[in-house]
C-alpha cells in the first residue's frame, strides 16, 4: 500500500464530508495525488451527491495545501493551536469545494 484517501466525517443531513488522504514519500510529486484526488472528489458530487467537500490541512503542509488550492479548494479558515499530535498543539487551515453543478 502506498496511501489512502476517502471521504470520512460525512454529514449526510448537511450533503458535505471531509476528505482526507495520504501518500507515502516516496511517491509523492509523481501526480498521483492529484489523479486520485480528481476521482474521488467527482465520485463525492456525482454519486454521493455532496454540496461540498472540507479538508483540514497542517499549514506548514505545502504541498498538500498546493494539490488543494490546484484543484479548486479556497481556504475558508484557520484555527490556532486546536490539534494535538506527537506532543504539541499545532494549527489547521480549513479549504472547502463546493459543488459547481450546484451553483446553476
């Protein structure tokens, strides 16, 4: 196995759900991601029928933040200090996407 990615925290009353992935080092900047990114959020809108799909993203996270914004995410906020991991506190930026064919 080299990563995974999915929808979980789905809130079916709300038509949205989180995304969350992960790609072993040795495989990123291949575009992978970015492929399998594109099928899932499609899989979201066109089969689940979601309005809108959250990532929550370490900042100091770059590429993660750039796969993202290349994919239509825009960042709707940001929270200080609000997830605990290997010992401290560190912050989340909040990207969303909304489904276009809802927009029409």
């Amino acid at each position: 196995m080299i990563g995974t990615i999915g929808f979980w925290n789905i809130l079916t009353e709300h038509f949205r759900a989180e995304i969350g992935y992960l790609l072993d080092v040795d495989f990123q900047g291949k575009g992978i991601m970015q492929e399998a990114l594109s099928k899932v959020v499609e899989y979201g809108f066109n089969i689940m029928k979601l309005h809108s799909i959250e990532a929550n993203v370490n900042p100091g996270n770059i590429s993660s933040t750039r796969l993202l914004e290349r994919n239509n995410f825009i960042k709707e906020g940001y929270f200080k200090e609000n997830y605990y991991y290997n010992g401290r506190f560190t912050d989340t930026a909040v990207f969303s996407l909304f489904n276009p064919l809802d927009s029409q």
